[in-house]
C-alpha cells in the first residue's frame, strides 16, 4: 500500500471522510457509556445512602453505631464525587466546543 502523502487526492479525501466518521462513532460510544456509569455510581451510591438513613432511622441503637456513620459518609462522598465527575465533563466538552469554535 502507497503512503498516504502518495495517494490520489480524491482517495485520501476518501480516507479522511472514512477516519472521521469512525473517529466520531468511537467518540459517541466513550460519551455514551461514560454516561452510564455515571448513573450507576450515582444509582448506586444514593442507594446506598438512602438504605442507610433507613436503617438509621429504624434502629434507635443504629444512630449510635460508627460503621454506620462511616458509611453513610462513604454514600454521600460517593453522590458528591459523581457530581463533580459530571461537572468535569461537561466543562471539558464545553471547552473542547470553543476551541472548535475559535
């Protein structure tokens, strides 16, 4: 196979559609399943979080257990972690658009 510099232009305008598009599919697939795992950790973590306020709040003797509290602490930092995941995201897409843009 030729070197790319070598080709026929109308065959390298060809190849340079065909590598875009690909390279957008790939894009769309990360940003897809990006997103989903940031709702399963957030699922999760809330859901975890709210099993424990329930446990807490059944159990008058639960309120004073530390294993609870830690993980409560632990749901929590873990809801506000997907939070600032999600942000981090979205300003690198924001800035990954006005860079286009300029």
């Amino acid at each position: 196979m030729e070197l790319f510099t070598k080709q026929d232009p109308a065959v390298r305008q060809s190849l340079n559609a065909h590598i875009n598009q690909r390279w957008g599919q790939l894009y769309e697939l990360e940003k897809e399943w990006g997103e989903r795992a940031l709702k399963y950790l957030l699922l999760t973590n809330s859901g975890g979080a709210i099993a424990t306020l329930g446990f807490l709040g059944a159990s008058p003797t639960a309120i004073n257990m530390l294993g609870a509290k830690i993980s409560l602490f632990l749901f929590v930092l873990g809801v506000f972690l997907v939070g600032v995941s999600t942000e981090k995201n979205i300003s690198s897409h924001v800035t990954s658009f006005q860079e286009m843009e300029s």
